[in-house]
C-alpha cells in the first residue's frame, strides 16, 4: 500500500471511529473519541483521573504514540477544572486524491461547511473548512506548498462553550 492509501486509511479509521449514535448533519456525532483500552474522551467531558496515554505539558496532553490510530498525532486541551476542551489531529502529509476524499466523506456526514476559505501566504496555500453548531466547531485544515500535490492535513474539534467558539 502506498503511503497516500495508508494516509487515507488511517484518515477514515478516524472518521469512522468518532462516529457516534448521532444523526448525520450533528457535529455532536465526533464528540466522543475511544483510545486505547477502550478510554472514551468526551468534548466537553471530564478528563479521566488516570490519563496514563498523555504527556502533558501545563493543560494539553499529547497522546503517546500507539494509544490513538489514524493520525500522525493527536492532541487534547483541557479547562482548569479538566474538562476535554479541544481535540487536534495531525493527518501528516496527505495526497490531494486523498484530501478531496477527506473532504467528501466529512461533507458527506456532516453536510456542507460553514466556511472553505483559501488563502496564500508566501509559498504557502491554506485551505480550511469549517463546520459549526451551536455546541461544537470542527475545522479542516490544510497547507500546501505552491506547486506540490500534497499537503499537511490536521483538524480541531472544539467545544464552543469552553474554547469562546461562536456559530
């Protein structure tokens, strides 16, 4: 398997594994995240007492290599009084075939983003998607070097009444 399948590969491990009981169009569908051992992370949830999988620094914890397959590495912030504030992804560098598949099956699930902004800077493209409710915002984003056909892909799922997000 070539490593733009792998990528993608892992990229719908991730889509399929936060998927939830919720109905399609809810953001409310990715809020739950099961790692390792079966330790479920909830948005918006209380942080376990026993986080053994993280390597924190101050109130983000880095899950450790292993605990979390379909991203190069994932990340969680958490509040003071440790509720999970925000998740990151990092997708690593992704094909454009294996970004637009990326894109297609979030819509898919998700419906048609909010935002889909372009934007340059220097030798550098953005894109990012974003879709929003009133509890959650998740957003895609990915940088392209001008002239390449591939990026690096991550994304953010935030809770919107902990991270100050509006709809």
């Amino acid at each position: 398997m070539n490593r733009s399948a792998f990528l993608f590969a892992l990229t719908l491990t991730v889509f399929t594994g936060c998927r939830s009981a919720g109905a399609s169009g809810s953001l409310n569908a990715l809020r739950r995240i099961t790692i390792e051992r079966g330790t479920i992370l909830m948005l918006g949830g209380n942080m376990p007492p026993a986080a053994d999988f993280c390597n924190w620094s101050g109130m983000t914890c880095t899950l450790k290599p292993g605990t979390f397959g379909g991203t190069a590495a994932m990340s969680l912030t958490k509040t003071d009084s440790g509720l999970i504030a925000q998740f990151k992804f990092d997708y690593g560098v992704m094909s454009s075939d294996a970004i637009q598949a990326q894109i297609d099956d979030y819509t898919r699930l998700l419906g048609k983003p909010l935002r889909d902004s372009l934007s340059k800077s220097g030798a550098l493209d953005s894109r990012e998607l974003v879709w929003s409710d009133s509890a959650t915002t998740f957003e895609l984003s990915y940088r392209y070097v001008i002239g390449q056909k591939q990026a690096e892909a991550s994304a953010t799922l935030s809770d919107n009444a902990l991270t100050g997000h509006r709809q």
